[in-house]
C-alpha cells in the first residue's frame, strides 16, 4: 500500500531502523534518532544498488516520489541513477562556483591576447572591476535581466547615457563568452538592449575660426610647460591625428627617409592600417625629439619616464594651463579643426576624409581611394602644415 502524509507523520520511533514502503522501490526508512530517510532500490546491471533521495519533511513525498521516476527514466536510458546524481552534483557544485568575476577574468585575459589597445583595455576594466561590481560573486547562469536592467538603468539615471550602453556592450561579450565555453545558457543582457535612452550626441570642443585658432597656435608656441608635450600638440595638429596615435608613437613606425609614418591596425581606432605623410615640418618635430638610446622607442615618452606613454590628460592638461576650457577646445577636437578648414579653403572631401583615417561605407571605393588619395594626401599635408605656419604668424 502506497505511502501518505499521515502514515509518515504517525510512523513511530522504534529501537531499531525499519522501513514504510511506498512503490517502486521508494522507501522511508525510519531510524531510532527519529530521522527519516527516503531512499530507493533498484537493479542495474543485475546488481541491487541504493539511492538516497534526501530527509523528510525537507524532501516531501510528493518531491521524492518525483526522483523516484527521474531515476527510473536514468535507468530506462541505461545508466545507473546513482552515478547520474553525483553528476549532477558536481554540475550544480561547478555552476555555483562558475561566478561572472571569473568569467570576465577570463574574457580580459582574451582581450590581452588580442592585443587590443591600451585605452580599450583600461575601459573594460573600469566597466568590470567598478561598475560591475555587484555582479561579481553571482554564478553567471543565474544572473537575470532584471539584474542587468538595475544595474545599467541606476549609471543611465545618473546622466551618463554612454557609459550604460558600453557598460552593457561589455557585460554582453562576458556572458557570450560563457555561452561559448559552457558556462551559461543565455545572455540576460539582449532583453535589455532596447530598454536604455538614446545617447545624446556630444561634439568634441573645437576651433573652426582661422582667426582663433591661430590665436591658439601662437599660445601654443609661448607655452611654457613641458618641450615634449608642446612638441606633441602640434605634431598631432600636423598630422590630424587622434592624440592616442600620437603618445603612442614608435620610433619603429616612422620611416624618415621616406617620409612615413605608419600606425597599425590595433592602434588605429578603426581596426586598420594608417599611413601619415610627413611634412617638413612634422618631420623636424619627429628628428628633435627622437631619442637614440637603447630601449626607448617613444617619439613623445612621458615627463617621468622616456619607456612609458605621456598620460591620456596630458594634452588636454596642457591646454587648459594655457588658459581654454574644455567648451573652447580639446585635443580630440583639432582633427575637427583641420577637416573644417581645408573644407572651406576648397580641398576635396575625400582626401580629407582618407587624411583623417575615416572608413568609408563603401569596401570597393575604400581600397580604391586608400590606393589613390596618397599623393594627393603628400600634397594636402605639406600645404596644410605651411598653412598653419602661416596662421602662427598671423597671415591671411
């Protein structure tokens, strides 16, 4: 006769262990301490073998009557129910300790490898180690939308529309990267990605007047602070280059004679190799301040150090010592600077857009203009950098 509720609760303890059979081989055994213990018989392989299945009342008659038939359906399959379980186990044990810290640990690791660059790598970091910080101990399978949801909706809030969308662009490529190794299911954060605002378009601060900017150049030749960092800006201004490209500039990357300078793909912000013509002007910033010893290979190297970067501020540091606020200028916005006026002084859009490294949409005229535009880009860079002596000194 099958068991119920009321038989379990009314069996009595006895000096010795006994059993209240229900079907299928479940059974409740009965101990003398009153604890009671379901537990199941089966064959496999033409042998008895035992399962346990847990203590009443944590594991009621109804849930054990349920592992009963998972372990008949394990044996229907030919394998034995009590090696399926410690399985089982294990898999529910890995999971738990499988936390997103550790997945995403891996995923910077990855992008180490992938020798992404440096500002790149910093970000991520940032989004993971601060912003992602309540996510951390959570095992990455368990983790919901809602909580991905609260997490970029509180930064969102806050004003910083940018941040939450790259935020969840990086959550994103860590939960991929446990789809992809096992260790989760699903992305929680795709049901999310149509829940942030708009980010609202913010113009890099630049000078489009000819007349103030070459206010500007003036006060940059009377700048009093560091050679190298005075040097810097202007050779950036030069090559319409971001200010990135330029602190991370190679004496490896520069071919003097041929008047080249060549940045590859990872240092480029599109993924692709950019080649810079020198002017004469730019060149004597390159020979002055290249250092010929062993072991420095940076063209504008840091005040502290001449083997590390110049900080990712010290431009734009630079320049408010020079007396503009970041709503009149930045460092990012020169290549503004550049593309607006050689537009309005009549050179063609193309050779600019090619001289500011920009992607065209179109694969075939891409190849086309990047083979084509070189000579036209030789020509543009010289008259731009005579121009801009010219703007020094005050000349229309």
């Amino acid at each position: 006769m099958a068991l119920s509720d009321l038989k379990i609760r009314k069996a009595k303890n006895r000096d010795k262990p006994y059993k209240l059979a229900d079907s299928g081989g479940l059974f409740l055994l009965v101990k003398p301490n009153g604890s009671r213990l379901w537990q199941q018989k089966y064959r496999y392989l033409g042998k008895e073998r035992l399962l346990s299945h847990g203590s009443y009342p944590a594991v009621s008659l109804a849930k054990a009557r349920e592992k009963r038939e998972r372990a008949h359906e394990v044996l229907a399959e030919g394998r034995d129910p009590a090696v399926q379980k410690r399985l089982d186990e294990i898999e529910a044990e890995t999971q738990a300790r499988t936390t997103f810290k550790l997945v995403a640990e891996d995923y910077l690791e990855m992008a180490y490898d992938r020798e992404l660059a440096d500002a790149t790598i910093r970000k991520k970091i940032w989004h993971i180690e601060t912003l992602a910080a309540p996510l951390h101990n959570r095992p990455i399978n368990d983790i919901t939308s809602a909580e991905v949801l609260q997490l970029v909706k509180r930064i969102e809030r806050s004003g910083r529309r940018e941040t939450a969308k790259k935020l969840l662009g990086t959550l994103s490529a860590v939960f991929r990267l446990a789809i992809v190794t096992l260790r989760a299911e699903n992305d929680p954060t795709f049901a999310v990605k149509g829940s942030l605002l708009p980010v609202k378009a913010t113009n890099r601060a630049a000078i489009t007047d000819e007349n103030i900017f070459g206010q500007f150049l003036r006060d940059l030749d009377e700048y009093t602070g560091a050679g190298v960092i005075k040097d810097a800006i202007l050779f950036q201004i030069l090559t319409m280059t971001r200010p990135g490209e330029v602190r991370g500039a190679k004496q490896e990357e520069f071919n003097l004679e041929e008047r080249k300078w060549s940045i590859s793909a990872e240092r480029m912000k599109m993924r692709r190799d950019h080649i810079v013509p020198l002017s004469d002007q730019a060149l004597k910033l390159v020979k002055r301040n290249w250092i010929d010893v062993e072991g420095v290979e940076l063209i504008f190297p840091s005040l502290h150090s001449n083997r590390k970067w110049l900080s990712e501020n010290a431009f734009n540091s630079a320049i408010r010592r020079m007396g503009y606020s970041k709503e009149e200028v930045t460092a990012h916005g020169f290549r503004s600077t550049a593309s607006t006026i050689l537009n309005e002084r009549g050179y063609d859009g193309e050779v600019v857009e090619a001289a500011l490294a920009h992607q065209d949409k179109n694969a075939v005229r891409r190849a086309y203009n990047r083979a084509t535009y070189w000579e036209q880009r030789v020509e543009m860079m010289q008259a731009w950098a005579d121009q801009i002596d010219e703007f020094r000194v005050g000349s229309d």
